[in-house]
C-alpha cells in the first residue's frame, strides 16, 4: 500500500491507497454542460477502508470526501503520476476564484 510521504498536520490522517489502484481508478470526470463532479464511490470506499476510516461517515460530508480526493492526489503525483487533467483543472479554477492565478 502506498501512504503519503508527507507530515501530516494534528488531527488529519495519512491517505493510504490500496496496492494496485491508481488515481485513474477513481474515474473522475467534469461535466462540460454543468461542471457538476463526478466519481467512482468504490474507488473513495476502497481508499477510506486501506487508510481505516468509516467510509460511510467520509462520504456523509462532502468536505471529507473532498479531502480525501485532494489527499489521494497527492499520494499519486508524489509516486510519479501523471497529473490528471480534470483535476488539474480543479485546482487552476480554484486559483482563478481565489484570485492566486489569473
């Protein structure tokens, strides 16, 4: 299983993903119409099981299944994987909106 290298602030957990599951496996797409997000719910329920929380109490809050993915994300680029285009661009509207990147 892969764990992320980095330290972890109190209180956050480390992000573990099962041996043999990749980022892609998460299926994350963007709607072009909408924007709406959409994923695999397996994918999030295998990692919150590798890493031993309650996937059920994870999926409940969006903000934790947000953190989840944001965390699993950097486990995968900090393995060497190839960024992921919808996510990347995610993270470019989100700078957009905070006014970071323009």
């Amino acid at each position: 299983m892969t764990e992320q290298a980095q330290e972890q602030p109190a209180g956050k957990i480390r992000v573990v993903v099962p041996d043999g599951m990749t980022f892609t496996d998460l299926k994350l797409a963007r709607d072009a119409e909408t924007g709406a997000i959409s994923f695999d719910l397996e994918a999030v329920r295998a990692v919150c099981v590798a890493t031993g929380v309650d996937a059920d109490a994870v999926l409940a809050h969006e903000g934790n299944v947000n953190s989840l993915i944001v965390a699993w994300y950097g486990v995968h680029r900090l393995d060497g994987g190839e960024p992921d285009l919808v996510f990347e661009g995610l993270i470019a509207d989100a700078k957009r909106a905070s006014g970071e990147l323009q």
